[in-house]
C-alpha cells in the first residue's frame, strides 16, 4: 500500500543526512523495506515536534507524541500513520558513515520525550532546513549536521534483548490469532502484513515453540468450535452456521477439525451432551 495523506516536505542534504521538515496527516504510509525509495542503504531518525505518529515495526507498535524520537531502519517493513504531525526526519546513507553494521539488530530504537537530545538537535535541523546558509559555510554546516546527528546516534537507549522481543512479538501474533481467528482470510501471509513483517520473518518467530502460526490459527478455531457446538445458546444453529463462527470456510472443514481432534463428529458431540 501506498501513502495515502496530505504532505508538506521541505528538504536539503548535508552530506550523508538528507534532513526534510514535514507536516503530513492524515497518513497511512507501509513502507516494503525498499530504504525509504533510495537507493542505498538507510536509516530514518524522526523526532516528532506536533502531533502524534505511530509506527509499525517488526511487530512493535510505538506511539510517539511531541518530543519523542525513533530511529528506524530502511530495509525492513514499516508503517506510519499519524491523523496530523510535523516532524523532523534525518534520512541517513549508512554506508558513507562510521555508522554501518550498528543497526541490524535494532530495526526499531525509541527515545521518549524526556530526553532532551534528539529534541535539540531537530530544533537546530529544523533552522538549518529553513535557512540552509550560504555556500561559502556550507562545509562548516555539513561538520556540524554530522555531529548533530551523531551525538543522537551514539547516545541512542540499549534495545531490549533479542529473546524479550521475539517473546512480545509472539504474544501479539498469539492476541491479534486469538481475536481475529473467526475470518476466513485470516492467514499466515495476512498477519505477516498487519504486523510488517515477512512470512517466513513470522513463520522463524515460531520457530522452536509448541505451535506454529497455523497452529495457533487452527487451535483457536477449534477451541471456539467446540465451545459452540457445547453451548446450549447455539443448539438450534446449523454446521455451516457454526463454521461460520468460527473461520472454518465450511461445515466440511469444520467436521473433519472436529473429528480429528476428537474422534467424533459435531453431531456426535452434540448428541452426547444433549444426552
């Protein structure tokens, strides 16, 4: 999906930094990990100045207000939305900085609004967009975005633990699985999308573990057939009715579920509890 929004970009580039002042909103904007449209490899540092922007990344979800800051990098899925913001946003080239090699394992970093360094540096980025000043200082100009931009960088908080986000990242698959696994539709490729990843991205999150993503979709599916077909609320509806409930496409595939995991047919079970 494309961006869908109203935008204002003021842009100019120092060196390795293309810094653009942006008001955009409303916004929905899923980025396919194509560096942010560059050519070359990239990482987006955004400081939030008005409004509020939520991204989507590596199955995080960061809700950021005035102040607060991200570092994301271009490669991997994201999404923006924001219903009005203005921002400052420092595409970075990362090869052409002593930078490289520092973000693979941090594909989304935040700094909250109490910390005042990435706030500053916007402040003074923004000015500089403004006013980008004469040639005669623009090497001067260059050295000082660099150690802006750097500083922030170098200061950025310790990510959390590679295992510790694997685990939230699985708990929120698990949820979205649980809340949603009555739609048809709802497949590994559809929740690779919905949280910015891809397949086989969600598919190695299971990796190891007792369920995989199917098997957390059929689980559910099944937990909530069973449930129905016990319930005396839903006695007088149909197999077709009850595989609806549930996600399963038709009563066919409800009964074999049903079946394999019981040994008996929905009938069957209802037949007994009836009894």
């Amino acid at each position: 999906m494309g961006p869908i929004h109203l935008e204002r970009r003021r842009s100019a580039r120092f060196g390795a930094y293309l810094v653009s002042l942006v008001q955009a909103g409303p916004v929905v904007h899923r980025v396919p990990g194509d560096n942010f449209g560059h050519a070359w490899r990239c990482v987006r540092l955004m400081v939030v100045i008005d409004g509020e922007v939520t991204i989507r990344a590596a199955g995080t979800v960061e809700v950021l207000g005035p102040r607060m800051s991200a570092l994301v990098v271009g490669w991997r899925p994201v999404e923006f939305a924001t219903q009005g913001a203005t921002l400052v946003e420092v595409d970075i080239t990362v090869e052409r900085t002593e930078l490289k090699g520092t973000f693979d394992e941090t594909p989304l970093t935040v700094w909250g609004a109490e910390v005042a360094l990435p706030a500053a540096m916007a402040a003074a980025l923004r000015e500089l967009v403004m006013r980008p000043g004469a040639p005669a200082v623009r090497d001067e100009t260059v050295r000082v975005v660099t150690n802006l931009v750097t500083a922030v960088i170098t200061a950025r908080p310790e990510p959390r633990s590679t295992a510790l986000l694997e685990q939230v990242e699985r708990s929120r698959v698990i949820q979205y699985i649980t809340t949603n696994h009555h739609e048809h539709e709802l497949t590994p490729a559809a929740i690779a999308e919905r949280f910015g990843v891809s397949t086989r991205t969600l598919h190695r999150l299971f990796e190891g573990e007792d369920r995989t993503v199917c098997g957390w979709i059929a689980h559910e599916r099944l937990r909530t057939a069973l449930a129905r077909l016990a319930d005396p609320r839903c006695s007088q509806a149909t197999l077709e009715e009850v595989a609806e409930m549930c996600g399963y496409g038709s009563a066919l595939a409800l009964r074999r579920a049903v079946f394999a995991a019981t040994g008996a047919t929905p009938s069957e079970l209802r037949a007994r509890l009836a009894a």
